[in-house]
C-alpha cells in the first residue's frame, strides 16, 4: 500500500518556521521519525518512508504554496497513486493554534494552496490534515501573519502540535482516515 503525504509551504530560508510552512514542517517530523532523508526531485523534495508495512512518500513541493497543485498532480501520477490514498498537511487560520482537523474531504476554503490542488487533481475529495495557526492579525495583516514565525511563547504549543500530527499522519496511512478521524478530531 502506497500513500502520499504533502507537506505545504514556500521554499526558502526566509519562509523557514513560518506559519505557512508548517505542513513543510510537519512532514520534516514524519521524515525524522521514521529516519528517512529528503533528496531533491521533480517538483520537490521527495522522502521514501516505511511504516507498518505500508510505502509513505513525502513531498515538501518547490513549487511555491499557491502553485503546489503542480507537484501534487505529478506525484499522484507518477507513482501511481488514489487521491484516497493523498494526504496534504497545510495551515489555518480557522483553527486556534494548536488545534488540528481531519477531514476526507472539503473545501479550499480560501486557501490558495488547496484551491490549487483541487484545479489540477480535479476533485476536492482527498484527506486533508489542517493545522491551527491562529488568527491573531490586524485587517489588512494577514499575509505578514502567515509568512511570520512563531515567536517563543509560542514554541512548546507548535512542537506539540507537530508530534500530534506526526501521529495522526502514521495512523492515516495505517488504519485509515474514518478511524484516524475518530481519534484525533
């Protein structure tokens, strides 16, 4: 059984730890986990992982959030896989930080990653884990809020919150999303 978990974010240093990035971040959990080690690829950088018998390919797209439709569309195909068997790890800002979802399905619901993804895989059923970031910005701040690090009150909480979802992600691609749901939502 073969699954593909996206983590999304931007490339680049200057997006490093950043609210957006922390799919990015997420999967680089998963990858240290299960000791596996990201090699640059087509569209990305890949990690082949294995747990519980079962083939976990990560994918930090290069492609930029807004485009990772892109890469997501090339690595379904590429190795062949259902967008069932998909899983993008993104942010919120609908969730409070620190609270997490997982859903089989949804709406982008304006963020421009998913509403990517959904153009070019062409359906908007495909497990999504959504991580909290928070909300806290002004009108008119919210892309600096998102493209903004945590700051240290905020650290233990986002770790946390990383080790949560690295659980969530290995019992999606074991048991499934109707039993994983159940046990974190």
């Amino acid at each position: 059984m073969k699954y593909l978990v996206v983590g999304l974010g931007n490339i680049g240093s200057e997006y490093e730890y950043t609210r957006h990035n922390i799919g990015f971040e997420i999967v680089d959990y998963v990858a240290i986990r299960l000791k596996g080690n990201f090699e640059s690829s087509k569209l990305g950088d890949v990690s082949l992982v294995k747990n519980k018998g079962r083939s976990i390919y990560l994918l930090k797209p290069n492609t930029y959030m807004n485009l990772s439709g892109k890469a997501v569309r090339y690595w379904l195909q590429e190795l062949k896989i259902k967008p069932e068997n998909l899983l993008i790890v993104t942010d919120d800002l609908a969730l409070p930080l620190g609270k997490t979802r997982m859903r089989k399905k949804g709406s982008a619901g304006g963020h421009n990653g998913l509403r990517n993804i959904e153009e070019l895989i062409q359906t908007n059923v495909y497990p999504r884990l959504r991580v909290g970031v928070g909300d806290e910005f002004s009108k008119g701040k919210q892309v600096d809020f998102v493209l903004g690090r945590f700051d240290s009150n905020e650290e233990e909480l986002v770790q946390e919150v990383c080790i949560k979802c690295v659980d969530a992600v290995l019992s999606f691609c074991s048991i499934g999303i109707d039993r994983t749901m159940n046990q974190f939502n």
